[in-house]
C-alpha cells in the first residue's frame, strides 16, 4: 500500500512528470533530500513506470485517430494478438476487453487512407474482424489519474 505522502508526489508527477525536485517538495511539504528519495523508491517499486513527452497529434502528422474492435475468426485459436500486432507502431494502445470483441486498439494515422492500410495490416497479421469507430473530436485526453 502507498502512503499518503507517496500518493501525492505520484499525484504531482502524474499532472508535470518535469517538476522540479524543489517545487516537487515544497508541495508537498518534505525537504528536497526526503522527496528525491521518496521518488526513486516510487521508481524502483514500479508505481512510477516512467516520464513521457506528450504530442500534439495534428501537429506531428496524426490528426485521425479511431478505435478499432477486434475479434478473432477462430475463437479456439491462441490469444496472442497483442504479440501478433506489436510491430504495428500506428497502435497506440491495446485494451484486453470483456463484451462481444476480444480487443480494442486505439490509433493514430495521418489520413482515411492509411487507416484503411492499417485495417488490412491488422486482419492480416492477426487474422481478425474488426469494427471501427473514428473519433470526430477529443474534448480530453491523457488526464492523470485520480490518486485518493
């Protein structure tokens, strides 16, 4: 179990992953020494998994993004989609789901056109169905979680 004061600095990391170490203890009341250790523990015991740079996806040449369900033809064949479909680097992330679909991926890819050559990539590699949903509009994305 976390401890409060651990909760709040991954509170605090999760919102600005480039928060100073001083202003990282100034918020949440310990000195520098204590946070800065405080931090590589949170790093070594895997609660903290790593800093990321987030991008704008219009900006870098992604502006479509969609979800794609999908479901195997051959429901007793092995469950390895993930591994099958890893190179795929327009998969942004891959959710095991419970319902009528054995996954949902999200991606990102630079127009209708290369969704549609992502499609046939994905049921290639994985011999799958898929069902797609592109989003139109994102009111908000990435949000750190909500640490009690």
């Amino acid at each position: 179990m976390v401890e409060e004061i651990d909760r709040r600095i991954a509170s605090l990391l999760s919102r600005n992953g480039r928060m100073s170490f001083t202003e990282l203890a100034r918020q949440a009341g310990l000195s520098v020494s204590a946070v800065h250790q405080r931090v590589r523990r949170l790093e070594a015991e895997g609660v903290i998994t790593g800093y990321v740079a987030l991008c704008d996806p219009e900006i870098i040449g992604l502006p479509l993004t969609a979800f794609i369900s999908i479901k195997p033809f051959d429901a007793a064949a092995p469950d390895d989609l993930p591994e099958r479909l890893r190179h795929l680097t327009a998969i942004e992330a891959c959710h095991s789901v419970a319902g009528d679909e054995n996954y949902i991926l999200k991606v990102r890819v630079a127009s209708p056109a290369a969704l549609e050559e992502l499609l046939q990539q994905i049921r290639g590699a994985a011999n799958v169905s898929t069902r797609t949903t592109v989003v139109l509009s994102t009111p908000f994305e990435n949000r750190p979680p909500a640490i009690p």
